[in-house]
C-alpha cells in the first residue's frame, strides 16, 4: 500500500556546486535558488528495490526514517545527536538513507529514469542502442562511482543525452564542498570512462552527500542537508542519442510496444512497419476526452480506480462505456510525468498494482475512475506514412495540463498529456468515440 504523501515527502536543504560553466537542469537550478529542495522517499525507495535491486519493493527504510525523526520538521532533523548506539547498524541505515535520497533527487529533478549498479560494469561493455559501449576507471586501482544513471534507457536511447555516473554518500559529522572528505568523494565520482566507437561518451560525474541534521547537533547540522555536486567528464564529447535518421523508427518502436502493453497487439505491427489498416479486424476503441485543445485527438486505454486503501483496482466500467477485455495476463504501461515514473501492472483477474509520482497520486485521490491511455492519433498517423518517410512532427508534443474544478459531475475535471502520448485523464472527461477513426485521413 502507497505510503501517505504526507509522510513521504521530506524537505532538506539543498546546496549546489558546479564547475564553470556548469549549467544544472531547471529543475536542480531553482530548488538551489530556493535553497531547499522537497524529495518523495517513497520514489527513492521504489527505485532502489525495482530499478537497483530488481527486488519487490519493501519501504521498511520509510519507516525507519520516520521513527527516528522529529515529526512535523522542515527542513528534516532527527532526532537526538545520532542514529544509535551501534555503530555498524547507524552505519547500514546512513548507506540506504543517503542512497534512498540520491535516488528520488535524481528521478525528479535530474530526469534519471534508468540506474545500473557499477560495481559488475567494470571493464565490462554495456549494450546500447548506438553499440556497446566500455566502461572502466581511469585509475584502476582506486574507488569508483556507485551508479550509472541516465534519463533514457540507453537499449532504446529514446531521449538521448548525457549519461549520469553518481556517488550517494551519507555523513553525520558536517561535511563542506571545500573538505578534503567530499573532494575525495568527487574524485571518486569523477573515476570513470565510458568509450564508445572509439570515441569518448558524454558522462556528467554527481556526487550527492546527504549530511544529516539532528535535534541536538554536536559537530553535526542543524537541518538535514543535501550537498550536490555535477562536474563534468569529457565535456566536449558527444551525447550518446540517436541517429536523427532513425528518429522515427524509434518512435515506432515506443508506440508499437505500447500498443502491446495496452492490449492492442493487432495494432503493433502496422505501427512499427507503416502498414495499413484496411482490412484489419479487430480494432481497438478510441475515447475523445471532452476538452476544447484536444477535440482533434483520440486515445486508446483502460481506467483505473483507487481504494480507500490506496489499492489501484482496474475498473470494469467507464462512466461512459464499458471496459475493453484484453489478453490475459500481467502487462506494464509506463508513463513518464513532469514529477516522475509511473508504472502501472494490469492484473486482469484481480488488483492492479502501480509505483510512482506525487502527480499521479493526487490525481487518483477521490477522483473516481480514471483513464490512462496513449495517444491514437499518433498511432494512426504512423500506419498512413511509409517507414522511409518523416513523421513531420508526430507523434511528440507538448506536456499539457488542463483543470476544471468547477466542471460538471461529481469529480473535478483533469487531463495530463505527456510528451509521449501517454494521457491520464479523470473518467468523466473521457468518452468513447463511435466514428471510423481508424480508416479516416488526416
């Protein structure tokens, strides 16, 4: 059961180094400005357990948390002088809660989406999309980074970019940029080469300390603090991103899989090789969502409800149509919002279950059913247009947000449409659409 946003969101304060020229992401830049920066423990946690561990997730180290923190406190103290008295089990919480805080400070306000553990990759090669890439230190015998990070899945380098090479580092006593301490962390931080095709890959090195506030501080801080760290290697070497050429083949690819994941399967295959429609049976209904911006798009989806219990139940009933059976079996969508991740497994035969973003969960409170979807339109366009061919601005667009809290019915209206298509929108909004959608031009 999700944690309650009230308790997994922390507030810490945050201090920012670069070196010059150093330009953070918008998001690093103004939670700098502001000089605290607010992080969801339970993403952290999410993503140590999924995306680290390849492990169920547990969120005992929430709990933890918690119970040795003063409540109610921003920015974030514990309580006392210290974790405890043994020092070995201070120790083990200091490694999980300092990479629980790295990983949820990357995800939302570094794009990271994608973590590899090093530690295995040392001289090993790492498959990408764009070919293998080596990955060693550059002095051989000394510490390197703990993560390798990325805000794509380089086996699809879907966005491209520069990979991440991260040190999450946990300390009591007070830590400061200009301390011997934290420039040994960022030699260590800065202990890696990526090389591919001969050629150096974009790799930008973080180290980010979390040093810890208590109550009554004796040689340590008064306020849980994050210092973060992003120099960069071999900044004049390229990004390891797509081939232009090929931007639409993947584009293909994202769509094609997410009509799988969706239980569109017939649809797949036209997507990915531009085929036509005619003549294919079995095509899926498409929901228009009444609002006056998207009147020229339509989508493909299911709906979703959350329990009282914060259980996510898939809905058999739309307030307007009936719920669509699909193959049976477990599937993932993801959908990649302005705060983060959300993954939502479909379980046809019981409980959805589902990790993920702030966004997402204030939406689901008290909302009723609501649709979660991609974009048909886009999917249309890519079987009228030969593989060969530019998709001329299809499908990608623009995030956009629209709220009506005075709308009509018993929920307030809103509609989330993310870059990729992906669209979550409350039920009401949401009808199904009896045209012939998918045999009609553009």
């Amino acid at each position: 059961m999700a944690i309650p946003p009230t308790i997994s969101r922390q507030q810490l304060r945050l201090l920012l180094q670069g070196t010059p020229g150093f330009t953070p992401p918008p998001a690093v830049a103004t939670a700098a400005t502001k000089g605290t920066v607010d992080l969801d423990l339970q993403l952290g946690v999410q993503l140590l357990w999924t995306a680290v561990m390849q492990k169920t997730v547990s969120y005992g180290a929430i709990h933890d948390w918690i119970a040795l923190s003063v409540p109610g406190q921003a920015p974030h103290r514990f309580t006392g002088t210290s974790l405890g008295e043994d020092s070995e089990v201070g120790g083990d919480l200091s490694s999980t809660f300092a990479k629980v805080v790295g990983l949820a400070f990357m995800s939302e306000y570094a794009g990271a989406c994608w973590f590899k553990v090093l530690r295995p990759l040392w001289d090993a090669v790492l498959a990408t999309a764009q070919g293998n890439v080596e990955v060693s230190k550059v002095r051989p015998d000394d510490d390197g980074p703990d993560y390798l990070a990325a805000p794509f899945d380089p086996a699809s380098a879907v966005q491209g970019g520069p990979f991440y090479a991260v040190e999450f580092k946990g300390k009591k006593a007070k830590v400061e940029f200009a301390s011997e301490t934290f420039k040994g962390w960022s030699r260590q931080a800065a202990n890696i080469s990526l090389r591919g095709q001969n050629a150096a890959v974009n790799l930008k090195s973080w180290v980010l300390a979390f040093n810890y506030g208590f109550e009554r501080a004796g040689g340590s801080r008064e306020e849980s603090t994050l210092l973060v760290e992003d120099p960069e290697i071999a900044p004049d070497a390229p990004a390891l991103e797509p081939d232009r050429v090929n931007g639409s083949s993947i584009i293909r690819d994202h769509l094609s899989r997410q009509c799988v994941v969706l239980g569109a399967s017939i649809l797949a295959p036209h997507v990915r090789l531009g085929r036509s429609l005619e003549g294919a049976k079995d095509l899926p209904p498409v929901y228009r969502i009444d609002h006056q911006r998207l009147k020229n798009r339509r989508y493909i989806g299911h709906w979703f409800s959350l329990t009282p219990q914060g259980d996510l139940i898939a809905t058999p009933e739309a307030p307007s149509t009936q719920w669509r059976v699909i193959e049976r079996g477990p599937r993932w969508l993801v959908v990649r919002g302005p705060e983060g991740i959300v993954e939502v497994a479909i379980h046809h035969d019981g409980p959805a279950s589902w990790r993920g973003a702030q966004w997402l969960e204030r939406l689901l409170w008290g909302r009723g059913a609501i649709f979660i979807g991609q974009d048909a339109t886009m999917l249309r366009r890519c079987t009228q247009v030969a593989t060969a061919d530019a998709l001329d601005g299809e499908p990608f667009q623009d995030e956009l947000h629209f709220a009506d809290a005075a709308g009509d019915g018993p929920y307030p209206s809103e509609v989330r449409v993310l870059r990729n298509g992906n669209v979550v929108a409350t039920g009401a909004t949401v009808e199904l659409d009896e045209s012939d959608f998918w045999l009609r031009a553009e």
